[in-house]
C-alpha cells in the first residue's frame, strides 16, 4: 500500500498551459531530446499535432525559444509544477451561505 492515507484522493492529472514539464522526445540516432520549460498548449501544423514548450534554458537550450514536439516523437512527459486550468483561474467565487434580502 501507500505511505498516504487510505482515504485521501489524488487530483486527477491534467497536462495545463502553463505547467512547468520536462519532455523527452525522440533524437537522431538512439538519443533523445531533453526539453524543459512552460507548457504553452497544443499546435497544428498541416494535421500534425505538436506540444509547444517554451524553453527555460536549464538544459543548455535557448531560453524563451519555443520548441514544437511531436507528438509522435513523445517518450516521456514530467510534470514539474501544475498550474491552474483558466476555468477555476475565472471560477466564480461561492457566495457565503446567509440570508439574502
């Protein structure tokens, strides 16, 4: 079993924009690419989806340059840090149970 406790949940796991992530792709030869930075959405390029991932440079890349994965090419996604989706960034507020006038 879990060093948790039997009755706590996990949230369920969602790839966010913004969430920092470390993603390995497939490189020439046997290599692969290592790509850290900010999850910055899925893009379409002539049918083909791709992850857009603004680099942070703690690799040795370029940062703030965006590398386009594809998808295909995708071994191995970490997720670093989750950020909020921008449905509960723009949730509205619960209105304080009282009386109402």
């Amino acid at each position: 079993m879990s060093g948790s406790g039997a009755g706590a949940k996990r949230p369920p796991i969602a790839l966010t924009t913004g969430s920092k992530v470390r993603v390995r792709s497939a490189g020439p030869e046997d290599a692969a690419i290592v790509s850290t930075g900010i999850y910055r959405g899925l893009v379409s390029i002539a049918g083909d989806n791709v992850l857009a991932i603004e680099l942070d440079g703690s690799d040795g890349e370029e940062k703030g340059r965006t590398r386009l994965v594809p998808i295909p090419a995708v071994l191995a996604i970490d997720i670093l840090e989750v950020a909020k989706a921008e449905e509960e960034k723009h949730a509205e507020p619960q209105a304080a149970p009282g009386y109402f006038r």
